[in-house]
C-alpha cells in the first residue's frame, strides 16, 4: 500500500478489481469522485463547513466475545473497567439514528458501523434498510458471533456494502484462544468466521450480488505473528481485501504524556486512552513478522483477495520500530479523517476521535448532526490538531488506515 501526503491509499489491485468496476457501473457510487478528490486533494481548513465522507457509528457497548487486542473489552478496556464500576452500558436509539440519516443523506456518507458487537443491536437491519430508502451505503464490523441469523436480510437491503470479520487465528485452537467467549462456556468462532465467510459468497452468487465485499481484518500481536501467511491462506480465494493491523496500543509512558498534551489543549484529562495499554504486543518477532510480510504478498499473486498492511510497513527494521518507537508516526504526520469521518458513540456524542474518544463535541439527541459538525468544538479540535499530533494519535488505525 502507498501513500500520498501521509494519507493511506488502498492497494492498486484492490481499486482496479473491485472499486473501479463498481462505481462506473453503479451510479449510486458516483458521489465518490469528489468526495476522494477533496480526500486526497482538498485544503483541510479549519475554520471552514465541510460535507461529511463518513459516519462512524459505534451503536452499542455490549460485546459476546473478550479479545486481548481490544481497547474496549480487553485486559485494560475501558468498558470493561466501567462494568466493573457497576455503570450501565449504553446503546444508540434507533429513533434518533433515523433522523441523523435522513439529516445528512445529500451528503451521501458512508457509514460504517461498529460496537461493541454490532449484531446485538436489534435495530440493525432497520438501519441498513432505512439507509436503503436513501441510497446509502454502509459496512459491518462484527465478530461473526451472532451474525449467522441476519446476515441474509441484511445483504437483501442493498445498502451493506462491506462485511469486516475479525479472523486472528489461523485454525480453531488459536482463533478460540484469541476471541474467547464473554460467559467463559466453550464456542468455535473460528468456525462461525469461516461458515460466514462461505455463506455471504454462497448468497451472492445465488443471487449475482457484488456486495457485500468480505473483509477480514487480522490484528498482528505475539500470538499469530508467525502465522500471518497462514491466516492468508484461509481466505485468498473467499474475500476480496484482507488487512492485517500491526496492534494499536500505547505505553505507560506515552499514556502519562498524553493526559499532560491534552489536558494543556483541552483543559481536562482524558480516560479512555489508558484502554489501549495492552500486553499482547511486546513481543512481537521483527524478522519472522517481516518474512511472514513477504510471504502473503507472494502467495497473493493473482488471487482473489489482496494482502493490506497498516500502516504500510514491511521491513525488519520498520517492524522493529513500530513496536520499540512510539514517537514515530510511521509516515503519517497529520490527522486528515477529522475532516471527513464523525464518530458516533453509544451515548450519543459526536467526537473527532476513532479509538480515544475522550473529546466531545456534542450530542446527536440534543442538537442536528450539522450544528456538532461544523461547530465550535470541532473546529476547535481541527485547529489543535494542526498543530501537530497528540501522543498516542501515532498507534492509532484511524489515522494509519484513512
């Protein structure tokens, strides 16, 4: 993957197969054009309205699995330590989801929607067939749990345009030890992963569907590093992109320096950033995982799905740094998706942030998306970060991956 003015592009061969096609077919799609021109293009100003490119909707808290690389539910997540705290997990109302499509759908975003798990959200299909009545297009990220039951209504909206499936694991053992159940009882998510990814191909060519895109998304850590070109194997002929995630996650000390930046930007402290404190990447082979790097982009060679790394790293030496180096930004020195991407929380709050929402903007159920959009807050964010990173922004996928 290449990059241009430190923002990600997607693999050459992934645009000519698949985007390509499907916006010169599809008129729906051709709203994309100038939304990827002022992408990569634009002048990011500010002080200055901006159309929205895509909601980020994370529409619950609750999840059915516990994975060591999550921020959220794993051994530092920040919703984990709130459960503890005996506090109530929060999930978006569908009445007030309704209206934020229906507000911005000339804007023509795409949404993206995630948790928590995303299957336990009942209104899940509703979403995507209220997207539908506008044209609009959306993906999943879901951890195949509970997603056997729906998927079929959810790919007959014709707004589900991409399915993100979790697979870190290259055999049932090691994807069962790596995303293991909430309630501790026994379950083969790797089986329901993969009987998945059989059943939307399964669907699609009944039906002579495109979408949705199957996507599965493998985070590297100490566990499958060894075993990238393995967890490649099982889907080089059964997706259609496969990225693999060098873990995001921060240290002790950047976690320290963040609170004293951000409180100097913003007045106050942050908390949930100490969510990203994980164990399961310090010890990360450098050269077995560049060798395994070398090895999936080789065995992609005129295949269906096309290997991605974030951020675009390869080499031992750049491993190495990824993971011993974390003032280094890896290439991307500016945040960019704060001008396009509004991320929605369970609570209903607008925030600039993917990973470390801890700065809030307003609230969807007390004022129209737009007035949070090109408000104050954010312009305010907009102009800090201008002035340069923030200390755990470096590991953060939402700046590596836009």
């Amino acid at each position: 993957m290449a990059k241009y003015d430190g923002k990600a592009l997607l693999p050459w061969d992934f645009v000519k197969k698949y985007v390509i096609p499907n916006i010169l077919t599809n008129p729906d799609s051709w709203h994309m054009f100038p939304q990827q021109i002022r992408k990569y293009f634009g002048k990011n100003d500010p002080d200055k309205n901006v159309p929205v490119g895509q909601i980020s909707m994370r529409v619950n808290e609750v999840c059915n699995l516990r994975c060591g690389s999550c921020g959220q539910w794993g051994e530092n997540g920040h919703l984990r330590k709130k459960l503890e705290r005996g506090e109530k997990l929060n999930q978006l109302d569908f009445e007030v989801v309704k209206r934020l499509v229906f507000e911005t759908r000339r804007d023509h975003p795409f949404y993206y929607i995630w948790g928590g798990e995303p299957t336990m959200w009942k209104p899940l299909v509703p979403l995507f067939q209220e997207m539908a009545k506008y044209k609009l297009k959306g993906s999943i990220v879901s951890n195949s749990q509970d997603l056997d039951r729906i998927i079929e209504d959810l790919i007959d909206t014709g707004a589900l345009q991409i399915l993100f499936l979790s697979l870190d694991g290259w055999d049932a053992a090691s994807q069962n030890h790596l995303r293991s159940p909430a309630n501790g009882k026994t379950s083969d998510n790797f089986e329901k992963t993969m009987n998945i990814i059989a059943k939307v191909d399964e669907i699609k060519k009944r039906k002579n569907l495109q979408f949705p895109l199957v996507i599965p998304i493998t985070v590297v850590s100490n566990h499958n590093h060894a075993h990238l070109a393995d967890i490649h194997r099982l889907v080089l002929d059964k997706a259609q992109l496969h990225p693999f995630y060098f873990g995001w996650f921060i240290t002790e000390e950047r976690a320290d320096l963040h609170e004293k930046v951000f409180e100097n930007r913003f007045g106050y402290k942050p908390k949930n950033h100490r969510g990203y404190l994980k164990s399961c990447f310090d010890d990360v082979n450098a050269a077995e995982t560049a060798s395994q790097i070398k090895l999936v982009k080789k065995m992609s060679k005129g295949r269906t799905c096309v290997p991605q790394f974030l951020p675009d790293i390869e080499t031992e030496e750049q491993v190495r740094r990824y993971y011993s180096d974390h003032a280094w930004h890896c290439g991307y020195p500016h945040c960019d998706s704060i001008y396009f991407i509004a991320e929605v929380t369970p609570e209903g709050f607008m925030t600039p942030c993917r990973d470390y929402q801890d700065y809030v903007c307003g609230n969807i159920y007390e004022k129209s998306f737009y007035d949070i959009w090109n408000g104050p807050e954010y312009k305010k964010f907009r102009k800090e970060m201008k002035k340069g990173l923030m200390p755990v922004c470096t590991r953060c996928c939402g700046l590596q991956g836009f």
